[in-house]
C-alpha cells in the first residue's frame, strides 16, 4: 500500500538525518523532495505546493527538543499535514433512516458491485444490520447475477427485477420491499457511467431525488490517481455525494487520489478495499494512513483486527495445553486460521512499524501457511496431538500426502518443537500477563 510513495518520502526526509538543527536551507532541500515525492505520487501540484509551505512554515523556527532529532520532527510535521490534508478524523457513516438508504455511485469498473458487498457484510457484522442489496445495473451484462453471487457468499438477499430497465422504479419497489420486510438498510448498487455522459449522470440524478437517500457513496479505483479526484469533482457537481470510498488499496497504488480527493472536492474518504474477500473493508483512519504512508506502521488496526479474532475461552485452553506439554497440531492449526481471518500478510505486515521498510522487494504470499496446512492435514489425529511419534516412515508418508518433501515436514516439526519451548517459557510470567492484557482489551471494545 502506497510501497513507492513511502519509499520516496523516507528518502526525502533522511536529508535532515544527522544536522543537529532544522536551518532554512536544509528543510528546503528536504521539502523539495517531498514535493518531488508527492508530485510522483500523482497528487495535484497545487496541493503538493500548498502542503509543503504549511509543513515549511511549521518547521522553521521550532526548537528541535533535546529527545528530537531534525529528522523526527520534520516526519512528525509531515504526519500531522498528511492527516489534515486527507480529512483529520474518521467520518462514521450516516444510518438514521428507516431503512437506511445508501446510493453507489462511481465510474465503469470501479469496483461498485464488489463494495456494495463488502459494506454490506460489514453493516451486517460489525454493526448487526439488516441489510438488502438492489441490483439497479440494467446495462452491465450479468451484473444482477453477479451481485446474486455477492448477495448469496455473505447471507445478504438482494432484490432485482430482471424484467424491469427503470432503475429509478427498481429502487422506489426495493426500497417498499425493505419497508415491508424488516430490513433496516438498503444498498443500491447503480450502473457505472462516464460524467461526460449526461444521460447516465441525469439518470442518477434521478434515482437520488427519488430514493432520498441517507448515503450517497462515490467508488473510486485508487489505482486511477489524478483522474479519481478529477472524476470526483465532476460526480460531486451532479450528486452531492456524502463520502468517497476507495477500492483497490491492496494494488499498485500511487496514493495521489487518497492524499488529494478530500483537498478537492471537500468529502471525506469513509472506507477504503483492501482485497479481494468480502471482509476486505475498513474504516478509513486519516492518521492511520498517514503513519503508514510514512513507514510507521499501523499498530491500532493491527490490535483491532486481533481483537475481533481474540477467543479468551479457547485462549485459556490452549494456556493450559501449553502447561500440560499437550499443545499439538491441532491447536496450532486453529492459531493458523485465526491469523488469516485478520487479513492478507502483506497487509498485516505494513501494519508493523518498520516492517514495510525490513521487507522491501519480499514477495510475500498469502498462500504462505497453505503447505504448513497441507503438511498437518496429512497427518492422522493421533499424530497430530503427538508430534513426538512422528518417526521417518510416518514423515515419508506424511511428505507424500502434502505433496512435501521430507526435509520440508522435519523443518516444520523442529518449527513447532521451538515455538512450543518458548510459549511453555512465556507461560509462567510475560506470556500470562500479555493474555491478560488481551482479554482486557477485548473488553474495552
């Protein structure tokens, strides 16, 4: 996410690395660079200009604290701008009607169908809402049956009306349809269309006068840069929209349309895709973003996402496992499955301060557990709660079944022998105490 970007401005702000002083010049040749940064970034050069003056303006003159270097502050003034610049706080999304009514707007191939589903299931879990999606694409061949698809892998039901090419009376009947029903949100996902087209631009139009809706939400593919925040304004100018998502995070992203569209239009970013899976939604957290724009990780997120997978009972029986030396394969295949719920790796890694930066040109897969999976799934239940039986046929049979080598199923088992040495040596002190930890974060949520 934004790799180059970050690569660049870390750059740019090793010029102050080792002055004991921030002087005008050198925060000149620093702010150069950013700006150089920014503008290769795609983010609008008036923005680029008017960001680093205020950074400039902020930086000279400020006495560099005996705990600070130059450079620290100079990321710190930076951070804060980046924050400001893409919106300051979170923008909660509005679901005051009964139902709620949230309208999808955006350009062809944006990504409209895909999000509609995420938020969605994410309304659906994260905030026990009842949601119905309407299929209102008539245009798009098998659009109605993709968002069917969507609809059917998170238990959403979706209303269309295959017969019917009227997206305004689609969304009018669905909307009666939620009313009767007890579905307290509805997500329309509508056709995308070009803002020079303005029959498609008069047709939303439309749909937005007669639905009323709580939400207008633009979609935006990251990955476009300049051109979103362009296209935004020109959606903006017909729809009022409320918030912008961006989809396509998880891709080769430039960052000038997440840096740039709150600057032009005056709406806030409010999600942001980060993959492919129908949980790949987050909430968008300008100074997050900033800090991993800037190589600082994200450890909040990464703490929430280990929250939401955080199981305290199954935590206390795997503890006492661990304290009877009976923590076995098993177990250590459900650690394995909780870890992928959070997210993809590459992406759980960036949140890791540092780590983004340790694991530069790494390819890192998200298919990385699937031979340890493969490995253990060869192996029987018994051989399972006791690796130690585990003798030089049973691993030949075991490599044969995973489509592993021998030397491959050896280097998992001394892998699990070193991992269960060292949670039995946290289990008496750090690791008891870092459990408690965890269970009293769960609870503050």
């Amino acid at each position: 996410m934004f790799d180059n970007l970050s690569d660049k401005l870390d750059k740019a702000l090793h010029v102050l690395k080792g002055h004991g002083q921030i002087t005008e010049i050198n925060v000149a040749e620093t702010l150069k660079e950013v700006r150089r940064a920014l503008l290769d970034a795609d983010v609008n050069f008036k923005i680029a200009k008017e960001f680093t003056n205020t950074v400039k303006e902020k930086a000279l003159g400020q006495n560099v604290l005996t705990s600070l270097q130059p450079s620290q502050l100079m990321v710190k003034l930076v951070k804060d701008e980046l924050t400001e610049l893409m919106g300051g706080d979170a923008e909660g999304i509005n679901l005051s009607g009964t139902p709620s009514v949230i309208l999808m707007s955006g350009l062809q191939g944006s990504g409209k169908t895909t999000f509609s589903g995420k938020l969605a299931n994410f309304l659906k879990t994260k905030k026990t809402k009842n949601p119905l999606l309407v299929a209102c694409d008539v245009y798009r061949p098998a659009a109605i049956d993709q968002l069917h698809v969507v609809g059917e892998q998170i238990g959403v039901e979706v209303f269309s009306d295959r017969g019917n090419t009227d997206p305004v009376a689609i969304s009018k009947a669905a909307i009666a349809h939620a009313k009767a029903n007890g579905f307290n949100v509805v997500i329309i996902d509508t056709a995308g269309r070009l803002a020079v087209d303005e029959q498609m631009m008069d047709e939303i139009a439309a749909i937005h006068k007669a639905v009323a809706p709580q939400e207008t939400l633009f979609v935006v593919d990251s990955m476009t840069g300049q051109d979103a925040v362009n296209t935004a304004k020109a959606f903006n100018d017909v729809l009022n929209f409320d918030g912008v998502i961006l989809t396509k995070l998880d891709g080769d992203t430039r960052g000038g349309a997440a840096i740039s569209i709150k600057s032009v239009v005056d709406k806030p970013i409010k999600f942001i895709g980060t993959g492919e899976k129908m949980d790949a939604i987050d909430v968008f957290y300008p100074s997050r973003m900033a800090e991993r724009i800037l190589g600082m990780g994200d450890v909040v997120s990464l703490v929430e996402r280990a929250q939401e997978q955080f199981d305290e009972e199954e935590a206390r029986k795997i503890q006492k496992k661990i304290a009877k030396n009976k923590f076995g394969f098993d177990d250590f295949l459900s650690q394995i499955q909780q870890i992928k719920k959070m997210g993809s790796l590459k992406d759980l890694m960036g949140m890791i301060p540092g780590a983004g930066k340790a694991l530069k040109g790494l390819d890192i897969d998200d298919d990385a557990f699937k031979h340890i999976e493969a490995i253990i799934h060869s192996m029987t239940p018994d051989e399972r709660a006791t690796p130690s039986k585990l003798n030089a046929s049973r691993k030949k049979r075991i490599a044969k079944g995973s489509g592993t080598s021998v030397q491959e199923v050896n280097q998992l088992l001394k892998q699990f022998d070193q991992m269960s040495k060292m949670m039995k040596m946290m289990q008496g002190g750090g690791g008891k105490k870092m459990m408690q930890m965890m269970g009293a974060m769960k609870g503050m949520k």
